[in-house]
C-alpha cells in the first residue's frame, strides 16, 4: 500500500472528527427514508430515481463538509495582561493547508464566545479575526481548545475538529477606584533620612555639613557664608516615595461568605492602589498576608504585584512578620468583616 493511499485512508477513518445532523439534515433523512420505503412497496422507477438523487445528495455533502474542516492549523495570540470582568481582544488564525479553499468555517473559542465566521480561506493562506474575550474571575485560566466547524455546502451535517491551543492567562483582579486609606508611617533611618530617597529631585529633604563626593551645584550659599563652611542642600529621588500596599488576609475563625466577597473587593483595590502609585512614579511593594514583595518600580514590578493579587488566597494563621524597608510609606487595606 503506497504512502499517499495509506495517508487518505487514515484521514477517512480519522475519529476526530465531529459530526452533527442540523436539523435541515433531519429533515432531509427521513424524507429520504419516506422516498426510500415507498420505492421498495411500489417498485415506482421514478422514486428509485428520486431516492438515488437524495442518496447522492447525503453522501456528497458529508464528504464535502468533512472536507472543508481539513487541514486546518489554528492560532491564538491575545496579550499578557488581562483584567477580570473585561472584554479582550485575542486574535484567532487558521491556516489552510489543503489543496482547495475552506468555504464558511465557524471557530468558537473553549465557549467563552459566540462563533465567528471565517466566510472563505483559500490554499495555503493564512487568515485572522478578532474576538473578544472575557475572564469573569481572577486567578489562573487556560483557553484548552478551539472548535473550527461548518455546514457547508448546503447545511444538512455540522462537521468540526478540537483544536487545542492551551493558552494560559493569570488574570488580574480589576482595579478599583476607591480613595487612599490613611498612611502610616514606619521609622526612618538613623538620620531621618531614608538613603534611598536622596537623589536630583527638585524638593530639598534638609541642609547638612559637606562631605566629599557631594556635587558643588548643591552649596547652599547663604548658609555657607553665615556658617563660614560648607553647606549642601540634600535633595529627593525623583523616584518619589516607597509605599507598600498591605492586605490583611488572614480569614477569621468562622468566617462565612461575606468576608470571601470583601476579601475580592480588598484586592481589587491594593490592584487600584498599586497602579496608581506606579503610574506617578512611586517606588511599590506588597504585603500580602506572608507574601512580601520588596518596592520597587518598572512593568517587572508592576506585573509581579498583579500576579500576586490574581493568585492570593486567605491564611487561616496569622502572617509572619517580615522586615519592612525603613522610611516606607504604609497604606492598608483590611476586608469588611
């Protein structure tokens, strides 16, 4: 047996495949066993005729739809950072490897929506449609499989394949707008001045006595000439402040559904916390329960807080304590009990 032959044969027999009668099919079968029954009593040639013709009909469109959904690679792409609650636009690819152009291809996503059509995809192209996507929960999700099926030619078989993707998303808790709780502060350093803040911001944190290594554009001349030595004026990072978010998750003993609810509520807003300092160019951490995530800034930082809110989960145990920076600025969140 050649290889081409054995090849056709394996995809004749391919149990991947999905078969569905629509109900135009129903329809059209059991007239075709009306035809047929009444051909076989009556021995009528015209109904031998018209039941070969529905009999043609049937195994003409099942080998054509079986056909159309052959040979078809599929994509997903879509972006990294997704939010729960809201629509995402992920972009679906096929790719038609066969030699005749698909015609009418519906592609519906793991159920998560509506199918889109694909109205004709010629050999060897490649063709790609929008589709928005929406995860209703936080935490982590997995898009198994794509479903690319058709009715073509005339609608009478439904035929698809699974095609699956595995696509995974950490979806983030969707931020909230709710106001800054009051901050509390920790103890500086031994000077009263973090080290970390000092840089070349404009907001002068103190004058102090010069040492070497200071930058001469910082002498502060009046103080210099009433002192007779010299004195630099200590300036603030342009970083801004360190401010860490604490959420309070350890869940009381008896606890029921309604602090569940507040503690969703709670990381939504540190998520709305957090950007928000982010995006004015704060240096930020985390406290989560015995999850610390030391300040910092950039799209790294910014993405390993909302990763750790996507996957947090209540502590039945009070957190351990960990060493907070010094100078950091507290803001935290409690759920409602």
């Amino acid at each position: 047996m050649t290889a081409p032959l054995r090849q056709r044969l394996r995809r004749l027999w391919d149990t991947g495949i999905l078969v569905r009668v629509t109900n135009l099919g129903l329809g059209f079968v059991l007239t075709t066993l009306v035809v047929a029954i009444g051909a076989t009593n009556t021995g009528n040639n015209g109904l031998y005729i018209l039941l070969s013709l529905f009999l043609s009909v049937l195994v003409v469109s099942g080998f054509v739809s079986r056909r159309n959904v052959e040979e078809i690679a599929v994509r997903l792409e879509g972006p990294q950072e997704v939010f729960a609650g809201d629509p995402v636009r992920f972009t679906v690819r096929l790719s038609n490897g066969g030699r005749f152009a698909k015609n009418a291809i519906l592609v519906k996503v793991s159920g998560k929506a509506a199918p889109i059509l694909f109205h004709r995809i010629e050999a060897g192209e490649e063709t790609a449609r929008g589709i928005d996507l929406v995860f209703p929960r936080r935490g982590r999700h997995v898009v198994e499989s794509v479903l690319v099926f058709s009715a073509f030619p005339i609608g009478l078989f439904r035929k698809g394949r699974l095609h699956p993707v595995a696509e995974e998303r950490i979806v983030f808790p969707a931020p909230s707008d709710a106001r800054v709780p009051p901050p509390e502060a920790i103890s500086p350093a031994d000077d009263a001045v973090d080290p970390r803040r000092r840089g070349r911001g404009p907001e002068v944190l103190r004058l102090r006595e010069a040492v070497p290594g200071d930058d001469p554009r910082d002498l502060h001349w009046p103080q210099t000439a009433r002192q007779g030595r010299p004195i630099v004026k200590e300036r603030a990072a342009d970083a801004g402040q360190e401010a860490l978010v604490v959420v309070d998750a350890h869940r009381p003993p008896g606890a029921r559904a309604g602090w569940d609810a507040s503690f969703e509520e709670a990381l939504r807003d540190a998520a709305g916390l957090a950007l928000k300092f982010l995006s004015r160019g704060d240096r930020v951490g985390l406290v989560l329960g015995s999850i610390f995530i030391p300040p910092a800034i950039g799209p790294v930082q910014r993405r390993s807080i909302l990763t750790a809110l996507a996957l947090a989960a209540s502590e039945e145990g009070p957190a351990l304590p960990v060493a907070l920076p010094p100078g950091a600025v507290l803001y935290r969140i409690r759920p409602a009990a």
